[in-house]
C-alpha cells in the first residue's frame, strides 16, 4: 500500500509506502498525476519517503511498478528518496540509469530539505 500526496502548488508527489506494493497502488498513482500532468506538463518531483522498502505483493504489483516508472519517468524533474535505508544508496545510483530525472537521497527526517531541493529548479 502507498499513501500518497499530490502538492499541486509546488508540483510535487510524495509517495510513502506503508506495505508491500500492490498493484492497485499504480493504478491510483496514476488517477492522480495524470490529469495533471496532462494539464500542466510535468511534476518537479517526486519524494519518496520510506522506512526500508516493502517489496511487491506479487509479480504483477512489480509489473505494474515498472510500468507506471516507464510511463512517467520523462514526466518527473527530480526525485528525492528520503530513508535511512541502505538501500537509499544504492537505488540512487541505480535508478539514474534507467530514468531521466534526477535523483537525491536524503537522510530521514530531512524531508523538508527534499522539498526545498525539487523547488530549486
């Protein structure tokens, strides 16, 4: 499951995950950001706050994620992964090849800083 936030003031989405993703998960992301995106073009980011990550609740909750990724990655400026997650790190410099925004992490807690880095344009 993931709760998710659209701040239409400052084109953010801020996603927190609360369990392992499900499927229905994208297709409400995408009910979200998509009618906005439409409208205004782009998001200047993304901020992804999480603990450690859930994992998938199957293979098609992973497909899904790598779908709705694909279809909105040209869509984001920055992406910011606040986390004290090992894996903050590493899915930094992993992701940035394989989408085209810029990617951050970020210690827990420094939430705010995140945002202030997307509104930096």
């Amino acid at each position: 499951m993931i709760e998710h936030t659209l701040d239409t003031e400052h084109s953010i989405l801020y996603l927190r995950p609360k369990s392992a993703l499900e499927q229905g998960d994208f297709v409400e992301l995408a009910k979200t950001v998509d009618p906005y995106i439409s409208k205004t073009g782009d998001l200047a980011g993304l901020i992804i706050e999480v603990r450690t990550f859930p994992g998938w609740e199957n293979l098609g909750a992973m497909a899904a994620h790598f779908r709705f990724v694909r279809d909105h990655h040209k869509h984001i400026k920055k992406i910011g992964l606040v986390t004290d997650s090992a894996l903050g790190n590493v899915a930094e410099h992993l992701a940035s090849h394989f989408v085209s925004a810029e990617i951050r992490h970020f210690s827990a807690g420094e939430l705010e800083t995140a945002k202030q880095w997307i509104m930096n344009r």
